[in-house]
C-alpha cells in the first residue's frame, strides 16, 4: 500500500467566511470531515474541485496544487452533472468513464456490482427527475466509488441505507482504501468506518 502524505490543506482560509481544517491524508486512509450543513459540504467540494481559490496557505495533492491535479485524482459525482437529454444513466458513466481515461467497461462492471450490493439496481431503468433525492445521493456514491481515482469524495453515503446496504457500503470503503485510494467522508453523522476525524467549521 502506497503511504505517502497527500497533503490537501495547510491553513487555507477560503473567502471570508468558511475555515477549512489542516488535513494530511495518507494513501489508504478514511477521512471523515464533520460537516454541520450541506452548504459546508459544498464549500469544500468546490474547494477540492479547484473551484474556490485559496486565499492563504496551501493546498496540495501528491505535490500538484489543487487545480492542476484535481481532474486525474478526485473521484466526485454529482448527478447534476447528467445532462437530462442522455437516454439513461449508464451512458452518463459511461461518458465520465470515457472522459476520463479509464477502462468503461470494467467502471461499468463495477458500478452494477455497487448499485446491487446497495439494492438500488432500479435507478438504472430512472430518469434523473424520476430520482428521490436518497436514490440521487445512493447512486452518485456508487458512481464515485466505481471510479478508480486516488482521492474518493463522498457525501452522506450511509444516508438513506438499510442495514444491509450499510454494511455494504462500509465493507466497499475498507476494501477501496487497503488498495490506497483515500476516501474523504463528508457528513454530520459519524460514519460506521473512518480513520481519522476532522470538523469543519464556521469561523467565530
């Protein structure tokens, strides 16, 4: 397992009005960020996304800034990102696959095994509107997970699980991270599976 520091935060201060903790995330490890609201989840991602500028500090990962690395080693699907007019929703990941580079058919594999292991092999024959906002989030965690990036950002993935479903998601980020790829958990929950634990919050 690969364990060198992947160095995401350094003191960054993001606009006036969001505080993002240090983090220093090694290969393999499992981050939960205790976000107090879907805006501080946000925030970040659209931080990571290279989206935000820094304002003071630094931002690094695997020794490429934010912006320069963000495409070839962050794994983030937002289903607002599906363009309605595609026929369905394996040709959207099909397309990120293409897109980015990977192999599509063994992407496509495993997002099937990951909406099945997580009972939400239904969403595949669903139209984007047609989606709750559980079956949204559901799948948008397969989709990043099925993705094979270094970072894996994940929003809420154990909301909206049965038991069952929990248990899956959790055995598939300790299965993903023993391979290496970090796993960034953003929720206001405690997650069932984390390494290390760090909160984001408001500035007083």
């Amino acid at each position: 397992m690969r364990r060198d520091k992947l160095l995401i935060t350094d003191g960054v201060l993001i606009r006036k009005d969001f505080g993002l903790p240090d983090i220093s995330l090694s290969s393999g490890e499992v981050l939960w960020l205790e976000t107090e609201n879907e805006l501080q989840a946000d925030v970040f991602i659209s931080f990571m996304l290279g989206l935000l500028d820094v304002k003071k500090g630094k931002a690094f990962i695997g020794g490429a800034s934010i912006k320069e690395s963000t495409r070839k080693t962050i794994s983030y699907i937002d289903l607002s990102m599906w363009n309605p007019r595609m026929d369905s929703l394996e040709d959207f990941v099909k397309l990120l696959a293409y897109d980015n580079g990977f192999q599509v058919s063994a992407v496509m594999n495993e997002f099937k095994r990951l909406l099945s292991g997580l009972g939400t092999v239904y969403a595949t024959d669903m139209n984007f509107d047609e989606m709750s906002i559980g079956t949204k989030r559901i799948v948008s965690s397969a989709i990043s997970l099925a993705m094979p990036q270094l970072i894996i950002m994940l929003v809420e993935p154990f909301m909206n699980l049965d038991k069952d479903s929990i248990l899956f998601m959790e055995q598939e980020i300790k299965r993903i991270a023993l391979d290496g790829t970090s796993i960034i958990i953003l929720s206001d929950t405690q997650p069932p599976v984390y390494s290390e634990h760090k909160a984001m919050r408001l500035p007083s």
